[in-house]
C-alpha cells in the first residue's frame, strides 16, 4: 500500500494569498504524521538517494529534521540542520532563503570544504529554499552528492530547476480545483 500517495490524495487544501497548498504530516506537522508513513518515507529516500560517500546528511529547519533523523538514524549518517537562529559559533555560514511564501536568513554549522553531503528537504515548490542551500554548500565547498525532496509540487516557477542539480522526489503532485492530483506515483529528477 502506497501510503504517501493515499494521505496526498486525503490531504486538506488551504488558500493563502492566491496560493493553494495541501497540509500535510510531512509538510506541515497536521495531521499527525504516523510512524508507517515516515518508514515508507525513509525506505524510499534511502533506495533512492545516492548515499554512497555521503559525510553528512543537510536538512532547513523544521519540516525537514523529522525525514532527515530517520534516515540518519537507517544510515549512521550524521545529520545538521540548517537553522533560521543565529548562534555566532565558529564556522557559522548565514545564507537568504527565499521562498514563494517568505525570505529568510538561515544559518548552517558543521559543513566544511570537502563534505560530500546530501540535501534532503519535505517539499520541492518554488526552489527556493534548494536554491540559498544549495550556494551556500557550494560557497563553503561542500560536494552536494544528491539532493531529494520527499513531496515536489509541480506548477509554477521553480528556482532550482535551471541548475546543475537533478532533485530527486518520490512523489509529484499539483494542487487543482482544490484537490490533490498526483502528478507522478515515483517522482520524477
């Protein structure tokens, strides 16, 4: 049973601005997420990710450090999560994510030159957030061995898809007539 598909396809539609978006256990914490879904989640992640040499796994605070510490805890890699406070501890690099609903400053410790990371977020819509990680790894001089986002939300612009890097989903859905459509069951680079 495809339970990522089913509580899509369930999920709750809300307007904000013009903007219509699924809530979701994965995304947005309601409904609870149950343990089974966050299995299923991680199985497809780690099948799917290219983990080999992986030093580090990469997540933004906080929808992502739930998906993020499964795998970590299936892999034995270690996890940081790149938070919106600032500490002002050695080797903090600041980086702006901007998204299609905010900006930001976000913060990341523990990456250094050399680490063959994987950036791992819940949901790929505007790209923004992928697209501040993903310079901001590179300014460091992180490898970015694979980037995957769990759920990606296709329509729209999307920042990160002009760049170098194939983000890897497991599943591609569109917001229409005020329903979930499941766009792609597998995902799709």
């Amino acid at each position: 049973m495809d339970l990522l598909k089913n509580s899509l396809l369930n999920a709750p539609i809300i307007e904000k601005d013009g903007y219509h978006y699924f809530v979701h256990p994965i995304s947005d914490g309601v409904p609870m997420l149950q343990p089974e879904l966050l299995r299923e989640i991680t199985i497809r992640i780690i099948r799917k990710a290219k983990l080999e040499d992986v030093d580090k796994i990469v997540t933004p605070a906080a929808m992502g450090i739930h998906i993020s510490t499964a795998v970590s805890l299936m892999t034995d890699i270690p996890l940081v999560v790149v938070r919106k406070r600032q500490y002002g501890l050695d080797g903090e690099v600041a980086l702006s994510q901007v998204t299609g609903y905010s900006e930001n400053e976000m913060y990341v410790n523990d990456v250094y030159e050399g680490d063959r990371v994987l950036l791992l977020d819940d949901v790929l819509s505007t790209g923004g957030t992928l697209q501040g990680l993903t310079g901001a790894l590179e300014d460091i001089g992180a490898e970015i061995s694979d980037v995957v986002a769990v759920i990606k939300k296709v329509g729209g612009e999307n920042k990160i898809e002009d760049s170098e890097y194939d983000v890897k989903t497991l599943i591609n859905v569109d917001v229409v007539d005020g329903e979930v459509v499941i766009v792609d069951e597998n995902g799709d680079g």
